[in-house]
C-alpha cells in the first residue's frame, strides 16, 4: 500500500476516498485470468486476448458498504517460465486470485501449487481466491441434461480426464469439465480460501470474486495501518496522486457510473 | 575503395574469413562492407604503376569495388593466395545464389519487376501493412533505398556507408522493411546461407509434439490478434512454422511467450524463412537468454536498465526507490515484446528498425528517454499503479503532438514519438553497444546467483527439513548441488547428462559427505597424508615406516572409509532407487545430527549387522572398529586409539559366546593385544594417525603390518594374530547384541561422547569443513546447474551444448576474472569467421570489437597505409611487424573452421553472454 491512503484514510469516512487494495492475479497460461480481470473492470469480453507479458496492471473501484475500494490489479503472466517474476507482483498484495479452467485438470494442480507458494511467501494476511473459470464452456453444452447428468458427474469427469483432451477442441460445444466443482470447493475449504466459478465470457460470478474479497480484507485494518505508519507531511502531494488517478479512472469511468461498479 | 561510380575512397581494415571478406572503416565516416565470397564474380589485380598492391573485385551486382593493400608485397601475394582458395571453394554455394536473390525484394524493385512471389514475402503484401502508407512517406522512402541500393549494392553485397543509420532512423519503407531487417540483423546471411533449413525443420518434424508446441498452439490466437491477417488461417499457419520451427531447432529455450508477439509483428514484414532466422538471430546474440527457461536475459537487462537510470537521472532513479516501485514491472515488457504491445503498432517497428540496425543499446536508449520525458510525472507517482498508469497514458498519445502550445508550426507537428526518439539519441547517445555489453558481462553473475537463490529458495520450500534450521538447509541445498556438479570430473566435458542430475549416486555421494564431515574426504587423503608432511611428526614418524605399507595402509583405510559410507548410503536410501533425493539426503542427516545417543548407537550397530541377524558377528564387530578408526583417523591424540582398543577388549569379552570358547578368547585376546601394543607404542613418540594405521591392521591381521611395527611386539604378536584370522575364517563364533553392544559403549567415556555427539559434531554444515570448498563462483554455477530442472535449463544448456565444450566450462566455473579472458579468445578465434555478419549488426561502431580480434590473431591486416591513393583505393592499416606470423595463424584457422561460419557465430555470442 502506498502514501495515497494515508490522506485517504483520514477522509474515508465522510469523503469516501477509496481503500487501495492490491490484488495479484495468478494461474496456468491461457486459464482467462486476463479475461477475468478484463470483465472486471471494463465489462467486456475479447474471443482472443494476448498472452499477458510480464504482468499487466488495471484498477477498478467498488463501493462496498459504506466504502468505496480500489483495486489495484496486477495480472501476472501464466506461462512456467515467467514464474520467477511472480514475487515482484504479489509481494505486498492483500489479495490474490488464482485461476484455474475447469476444464483442465492440470491447472488445478498448478493453482494448488500457487496457492501453496503464497501461502509461504506473499504476505501472511492475504485473502486467496480460488476461481475455477470458463464454466460456459461446460454449461452450456450441458445445461439441458444437468438435472438428468447431475450424478454421473464425476464418473464423466474421470473419463474426461483418461481422454485428456486437447482443449483446442472447444466448437465441439460440450466441451468437458475436468474439475468437478466438489473437488475444488473441498480443497478451497481446506486452505482456507474462498472458492468461486466463474465465466469470464458471459460474466458469471465474475463480480463476486471480487465483492468477496472485498468483504475479506480487513479493510480496517489496512486503513489503521496506513494511518499509523504515514505521518502528515505528504500529504500535500497525496492530492496530485489522485488526480493521476482520477485521471486513470476516466477511462474506467463508464464503471463508476453504473453506479458502485460491479460488484 | 569505391563504390559504383561515386568513387568515394574509405580507409580500413579488411579481414577475409572462409567465406566472407569485411571492410571496417576506420575514419569518422562510417563504412562497414561484409561481403560473401560467393557474390564475388570476378576479381583481378590491377595493374598498378605504384609499389602497392591492388585488387579489383566485380560484384554479383555488377559493382566495382577496389582494394589497395598497403604492406609488404609477399604478405599482399599471401593475402591473394588465400583469397583465391576461398573463393574456389565458395563455387559451389554461388549456384544457390540466383534462387536465393529472387527471394529479396530488392531484386524485384531494381529490375522493376512488380514483386516477389507471396511465400517469399510477408503478411503485409496480402493483408495490408499497418499504418497509412502516405502518412509514413512510403513512396519517397522507397525511392531514397532505390537509389541507395544503386549506389551501394542491395542484400547480400550491399556497403553500408553514412546515410545508411539516417534511412534506418526515418522509418523504412513497407516492402523493404523486412529485407533490411534481415540485412542489420545479418539473419540474411545466416538464410543465404542454410536454404532448406527451415523447410526441412518443418518437415523432420511434422506431426510430432512436445510441451512447446502446446504453448505455441494456445498462443496462435492471442498474437496480434487485431491485425487482420492473423484472424485467418494463413497469418496463424505461418505463426505456428516459424514458432515450431524454432522450438525444433533450439529445444531447450522451445517458446516463451511474448516470442509470439513478436514473430507475429515480424511476420507481417518478412517471409516464414526470413522470420525464422531473424528470430534466430534475436534469440541468439540480439537478446541472449531473454526467451530462456529462466529468462535470465531479460533480468539482466533490466537489471541494467536500472543502473543506467541510476547513472543518467538519479533523482528519478532515488524517487523509484523510495517509494519500492520496481522499475522492471512497467519496463519488462517493453524488452521482451521490443515495445510491440506497449505502443501503436507503427511506433514499435519504428524502434524494431533501429533496434535491428543498431542492437539491444536501443531499448535502452528508447526506455531511458520515455522515463525522462515522462520525468515529472513519475516523480509524483507515489506507488506502482500511479506509476503504471503515467506511462500507459503517454504510449496511449504518442500521436499527439510533443509541443502543441508552440508558435512555430513545425514544432506543433512534432509528435509525441518524434520527440521520444530525439530525446532517445540525443541525450541517451553515450550508451554504446559497447557500453552495454560491458555492462551485461559485469551483472550477469549477479542475475546468476539471484535466479540460482530464488531456484533455491523455491525448492528448499518444498523440502521437509526436519530438525535443521534454515541456514542449514541452505548450506545442504549448496553443497547437495554442487556436489552434483563437480562431483563427477568424468562428465564434464561430456554432453548434456549433468543438467539432469537431480540426484547423488554412491559416488557422488562420498564427495558430498566429504564436503560436510571432514572424516569422508576419502578421496583426498593422499593429498592430506601429503600435504601433512612437511614437518608434522605424525607423517615424520610415519615416514620411517616403509613407505609400501603406508601406502597399502591407505588403500586399506580408504576402503573402509567406502564401505562405510557407502552402508550409510544405502541407510539413507530409503526408497531404494540407489540414488539420494534432496529429501533423502535432508532426512538422513536429520536423523544423524539430530539423534540422540541411542540411535547413534543404533546406527552404526545396524549399519555393521551386515548379514541383519541382529548380532554383530567377530568381523563384523571388528568391521566396527575399523569404520571407527577411519572416523577418527585425523583426530589427533591417544585418546581414541585406546577407546577402540577398550571397544574391541569389551566386546570379545561381553558378546555373547556361541561356540569353541575357548579359541575364540583366545583368537580375542591376541587381537587385543595387539590392539594393547599399538596403545602402548603411541604412548612413545607415535601419534594418533601412524598409531590408528596400525591398531587397524593389527585388527585385520595383515601382513603389511610387519614391516610398521616396531622390533619385539611384532614377533611375538604375528603368529597369533595371523591365527586369529584364520579362526575367524573358519567359524563365527560370537554374536554381540545391540544391548551388549550398547554396554560396551557406554562403558567407554569417549566412545559414550562419540556416539552422544561427536559424530553429529562431525558434521559441519554452518562453519567451513577444514579446506573451503564453496567458492562462491562455484556456488553461483551450482545454483545455476540445479536451477537446469525448471528454471534456467537454458543457461545450464547454453554451458553445455554452446559453448566449445570443456573450454568453456573451465572459464565458467573459474566464474568472473576468468570469462573476459575467455571470451577474447573465443571471439579472435571466430572473428576470422564472425566478423562478417557479427560485426556487421552489430553495426559500424563495433569496428572496435574487430580490431581487438584482429590484434589477437591478425586476420589478414594488411600493413599501414599512407593513404597517397589514386582516386579509387582503398588502404589498410595496421602494425606491420606482427602480421606476418598472424596471417599464418590465421590461414590455418581458416581450413579448420571451414564453412561452419553460422554455428560459429551463434557460439561467439551465445558465449559472449553468457
């Protein structure tokens, strides 16, 4: 967190400064964390989103209750090799999404793996959301038969699995999940993360993940903290940060307006 | 030398290698030739009044261009000699010529033919080039190459002189864009001179998979994706070819994201083959170890990238610090994607036109410039995302014009970008390749170590540590690794095997408990005995033996040194692979250092119950005093000797008896007394080393002893204890519990410290063990080599596969003083070879860099000039004296290396980096 919020927090009550929130977005390559984060902020969806290099940097308010939160999101580069990267972005994050795509199981494994590398690493309080994403591609070749399929579903996700499928198959419309959300959600539990699936094409649980978190982050806390650790004396220039950041916050301005964002 | 028919005359140097003959300029006007032999058509000596020497060469171009060697008439004869030979070899790579030029755009537009077939050119010529062609003065920037191309000769034969950097920094034109990309890069020679490569990857490879291949196919449709061309099966198809292709050729780098963006970028310019080899080139020698597993490259850059803003704009460079932003979250993406996907698309290939012309000084030069412009900003950034967002904004506006308040018109019509690049040359010029490649050589061993220890500390997470703290397991990572590295001398120059070791075998074994408990350096006791001798009185008194004995002695000790440690070896391997994990390794120490006094006693009573009947038998209990001895063979004093002595007394009395009583009290008794003997003699002037020998033979009952052993005792005690072996031989006779073995421990006050914590003490994992072994170089390669596994499998590759073999390894792991020398080398020897196309992109300033490797090996200089000069000459200079025997040098260098020009090439730099 940085001085911004010491001048915020001085103010939040009555003038509705935003909390700053860092929030690191990691998981295997192509599971749609951009995507993720994309619907997030600018309520969009692109068919071919670049491979994120390095990481990418967005934010986005939300009011929750009677503040309003700023997320300052860092979306991370999947592929293994950028790993190393990774502490430079989520080191002092108060948040992390890892993403995994339900229909691939291996990305399950390297969430968990994540999951485990922040745990030891990043910052002890941090919230991790586990967000399981593409569930369209699963629903909506299945959403006719789930009532009658809703038992055989784990029996199919193993097959799913022996078949290993390439995912490149995907106009083949019902398109298979390999994750079976009671896999995910048990785990989740037994980290103690939040748990979410989500769409990132049609939006789907997309705003929880982030009202959740939201509601996790000892916001009062990092608002003491800040005020504690920051003397006065920047104050003055706390002013010009903002309107860089409103400045930013043009572009997302369209969110703001749809009133409390998102979330 | 001249040029067509301006006759324009440069002074220089000329090296000729196998196939290339490069003129470097060395007066202030710029003039870089690298021509290959086999675009020669003709060559003739003038006719020349004058003493000089001179050689008219025809080009395929039909450009005249004429040598005058200035310097001794045999060494110019020698100079034609060597340049006839060559050029008779290159006859047959002339006929590949014609085919190869219909595939440059060059060719189409000097014989006005309308263009060049649709496989040899890029997506632009079908899918349209982005930008607006008027806007970018495509039509007048192509008639200035026209003329250039005239002037200068075109692709492979084309000089580049002064004007040649000021059309590369107007932007070039669409369809030549990609050829001259080629030409800068030199990735055209490296084309010209591999035709079929590419197809055949492809074809050798066709329908197979690997791990890169699934990246590749994720990313296809994530590259570029707004350009039209790549939301059509025939932009994706020629991305997939060239990306695969690459992973074939270098598997161990395979694709990296961010290699997609910029093949896609290229692709619009350059054909699938010219894509393939630019990309060669940029991820060989432009951007070393950017793409890499460990990306190491690319944080050396930055890390670069750093000091330099410290050094140009310190007070940027204080704020960024104080406020933790980290320079690299907004700049890492500007390298690895070379700006593509952080400004408009027609802004980025105008850097990529200087970048390949110019090297990586550019990106730094262009990131340097867009921090200063955006300076007072930044300055009131506060944290990363008021950061992120100044510098999003200003990519976003590089259109708008810099000074839009301005008066004069001209101003106002500046963009953004224009000023970017003026800033960029202009106040960031003294950054010189160089500058940078100096730079990257003195950080690289920091991003070395930095990767290494993140490896480490990644790897350390998921190890159990048992009970050692983490200081310690960092010294057991350490030395586990470096063990695996230069554990096996037998490996070293061998190929790639090492970068899998993941685990220690029984060998490397020995050398890794050596590393941490003094008693297993089994294998350097010859040098201790040795070492030791220079006055010490144990190897004095020693020395008076026969120096057979104490030699045999030794065999004798170092194989039960083996045995036993090789039985702990096989302890700690507890799922019997017969190699030691990390885990393993941690586990089984854990359970030593950390054990209390009864699963001491326990360990080594297991260790010598080598049938597992639960008893120790006679020899195996005399195996115990033997293992015990060697354990304490460099312990000094009586101390020791004497607790064996008590240890093998007690035991022949306690264990328990199973048959013939009497000969074995007996058989014991001789043992112990001579156990006894050897005690008694130390109390004279023997120490404990020399005594330890012996009490250890006695025990064994060899005949070697004999000649040790001092006059007396040794008659008396021989028969006997000769005997004594023979009954052991013959029947085992008694059987010692693990109760009774532990009463006989404990029944001795040292043996009772030894086993309560002597032999954990011996370990020493946090003070150094005796002789230093963990040089800090030697670490950070250990770092680096057991990084191999995940992250920097480049690096450790490049080492191996790269680099000439042994050689380069030597200078690697004797780390930073060692690799200039090294690389100087390295790069005369090639230089014969590289000068040409290196050189060449690595554009006219590095003239310095050829001169260097024409100082250490002479590659053909010709000897001073005096510049008198007809009106078409062109001169040579150097110091005469040396020359001589330098060419000859040379000439051999020559037939050696032959025509593996590119491979050299790719080694020069590739080991330049590294």
């Amino acid at each position: 967190m940085s001085q911004t919020n010491d001048a915020a927090s001085q103010v939040i009550a009555n003038n509705m400064k935003p909390v700053q929130v860092k929030l690191v977005l990691l998981g295997e390559a192509a599971v749609g964390k951009s995507s993720l984060v994309l619907r997030f902020v600018n309520d969009e969806f692109q068919e071919n989103k670049e491979p994120t290099i390095g990481a990418a940097f967005l934010t986005q308010k939300c009011r929750l209750e009677d503040k309003v939160i700023k997320f300052e999101i860092w979306d991370t580069a999947g592929q293994e090799r950028f790993h190393s990267l990774a502490p430079m972005y989520y080191r002092n994050a108060q948040a992390a999404v890892v993403v995994y795509d339900v229909t691939k199981a291996s990305s399950l494994e390297k969430a968990k793996s994540w999951v485990k590398e922040l745990q030891r690493q990043a910052n002890p309080n941090i919230v991790i959301a586990l967000t399981g994403n593409k569930v369209d591609l699963v629903s909506t070749g299945r959403k006719g038969r789930r009532t009658s399929e809703s038992d055989q579903d784990e029996e199919e996700e193993q097959e799913a699995m022996d078949l290993d499928e390439d995912e490149e198959d995907d106009e083949d419309y019902g398109i298979s999940r390999q994750v079976p959300t009671e896999e995910a959600s048990a785990y989740a539990q037994e980290a103690g993360l939040l748990f979410f699936e989500t769409s990132a094409k049609n939006g789907e649980g997309v705003a929880e993940v982030f009202t959740e978190i939201a509601k996790k982050i000892p916001l009062e806390h990092i608002l003491s903290s800040t005020r504690g650790s920051r003397a006065g004396g920047v104050g003055g220039s706390n002013g010009r940060v903002d309107l860089q950041n409103g400045a930013n916050g043009q572009r997302l301005g369209g969110q703001q307006d749809k009133g409390g964002c998102a979330c | 030398m001249v040029q067509g028919e301006k006759n324009d005359m440069y002074h220089g140097r000329l090296y000729m290698s196998g196939s290339f003959l490069c003129f470097i300029c060395v007066e202030a006007k710029p003039c870089v030739l690298a021509l290959p032999l086999f675009t020669i058509r003709r060559v003739e000596r003038m006719n020349s009044s004058s003493a000089s020497y001179a050689l008219n060469i025809l080009t395929w171009h039909q450009m005249r261009i004429i040598f005058r060697l200035n310097g001794p008439r045999t060494q110019c004869e020698k100079f034609c000699g060597t340049l006839k030979t060559n050029l008779k070899l290159q006859v047959r790579a002339m006929r590949a010529l014609k085919p190869f030029l219909a595939t440059c755009f060059s060719e189409a537009l000097l014989a006005d033919r309308p263009d060049i077939a649709e496989n040899d050119s890029g997506l632009g010529w079908v899918f349209e080039f982005p930008g607006d062609p008027k806007k970018l003065k495509n039509k007048s920037k192509t008639k200035l190459w026209h003329q250039y191309f005239k002037d200068n000769g075109r692709n492979l034969t084309m000089t580049k002189v002064d004007i040649f950097p000021k059309l590369i920094r107007v932007g070039l034109p669409n369809k030549l864009r990609g050829e001259i990309w080629e030409a800068c890069s030199g990735s055209l020679f490296l084309r010209s001179m591999n035709q079929g490569e590419y197809a055949r990857l492809l074809k050798d490879n066709e329908g197979k998979m690997s791990l890169s291949l699934e990246e590749i196919e994720k990313d296809l449709n994530r590259s570029l994706p707004e350009y039209q061309a790549y939301q059509d099966i025939k932009g994706i198809n020629r991305l997939r070819n060239v990306l695969s292709a690459y992973a074939w050729k270098n598997p161990d780098l395979g694709y990296c994201q961010a290699m997609n963006i910029v093949t896609s970028a290229i692709l619009i310019y350059q054909s699938e083959e010219q894509a393939f080899w630019t990309l060669n080139v940029l991820c060989d020698r432009l951007l070393p170890g950017y793409y890499s597993t460990s990306m190491y490259g690319a944080l050396l850059d930055q890390t670069i990238l750093e000091h330099l803003l410290d050094k140009t704009m310190p007070i940027l460079s204080k704020h960024l610090k104080k406020v933790d932003v980290q320079l690299s979250v907004a700049c890492l993406p500007w390298f690895l994607s070379l700006f593509i996907n952080s400004m408009p698309l027609v802004y980025a290939f105008r850097i990529l036109d200087c970048f390949f012309f110019e090297g990586p000084k550019i990106l730094f030069q262009i990131s340097l410039a867009v921090l200063k412009v955006n300076g007072d900003d930044l300055l009131a950034a506060k944290d990363d995302g008021a950061f992120m967002d100044v510098l999003k904004k200003y990519f976003s506006t590089l259109d708008d014009s810099a000074f839009p308040n301005s008066t004069n018109p001209k101003a106002r019509a500046l963009t953004k970008f224009n000023e970017l690049m003026s800033v960029a040359f202009r106040e960031f010029e003294s950054i010189t390749p160089e500058m940078v490649a100096e730079l990257r050589r003195n950080h690289q061993l920091k991003i070395v170590h930095n990767i290494g220890s993140f490896t480490k500390r990644s790897q350390l997470r998921n190890i159990s540590p048992g009970k050692f703290t983490k200081d310690e397991m960092s010294v057991i990572y350490d030395r586990f690794y470096s063990t695996l590295f230069y554990g096996r001398p037998q490996n070293r120059s061998g190929s790639n095997k090492q970068g899998e070791a993941r685990a220690l075998d029984a060998t490397t074994f020995v050398s890794f408990l050596g590393s941490i408990a003094h008693w297993a350096q089994v294998d350097d006791e010859a040098n201790n005995d040795d070492n030791s001798a220079n006055g010490s009185s144990p190897s004095r008194h020693r020395r008076r033996g026969s120096n057979a004995t104490t030699a045999t002695a030794r065999e004798r000790r170092q194989v039960v040194g083996r045995h036993f440690i090789s039985r702990l070896f096989e302890r700690f391997d507890q799922n019997n692979t017969g190699t030691l994990s990390l885990q393993e390794v941690t586990t089984g120490l854990d359970d030593i250092i950390h054990g209390d006094l009864m699963t001491q006693i326990q360990l080594f009573f297991d260790m010598h119950d080598l049938n597992k009947d639960g008893t120790l038998s006679r020899d195996e209990i005399l195996g115990m005093s033997e293992s015990l001895l060697f354990i304490f063979r460099f312990d000094d004093g009586d101390t020791y000797l004497s607790a064996i002595s008590n240890f093998i007394r007690n035991a022949f009395e306690f264990a328990e008896k199973v048959d013939l009583p009497q000969k074995k009290t007996a058989a014991a008794a001789a043992l112990v007394d001579r156990a006894d003997a050897a005690e008694t003699k130390t109390e004279g002037a023997e120490t404990g080393v020399s005594s330890s020998l012996e009490v250890k033979e006695t025990a064994h009952a060899s005949k070697e002893e004999k000649e040790e052993i001092k006059e007396g005792k040794t008659n008396e005690e021989d028969p006997r204890s000769v005997s004594a072996t023979a009954q052991s031989n013959e029947e085992p006779e008694i059987q010692m519990s693990l109760p009774t073995f532990r009463m006989v421990v404990l029944a001795d006050e040292t043996l009772e410290k030894f086993f309560d914590s002597g032999f954990a003490a011996s370990f020493r994992l946090l003070e150094p063990v005796d002789r230093q072994r963990g040089l800090f170089a030697k670490e950070v390669f250990d770092s680096l080599l057991s990084e191999g596994r995940k992250l920097a499998g480049g690096i450790a590759n490049n080492i191996q596969n790269r680099g000439a073999g042994g050689r380069t390894q030597k200078s690697l792991s004797s780390s930073a003083p060692g690799t200039p020398g090294e690389e100087k080398s390295s790069a005369a020897t090639t230089l014969g070879q590289s000068s040409s196309s290196a050189s060449l992109s690595e554009k006219v300033s590095s003239s310095a860099a050829a001169d260097e490797g024409g100082d250490e090996k002479g590659v053909n200089v010709i000897s001073e000039s005096d510049g008198m000069a007809e009106k078409k000459s062109a001169t040579q200079t150097d110091s005469e004296k040396e020359s001589e025997n330098e060419e000859e040098e040379e000439d051999e260098d020559e037939d050696a290396e032959g025509d593996d020009l590119l491979d050299e090439v790719d080694k020069v730099t590739n080991f330049k980096f590294i």
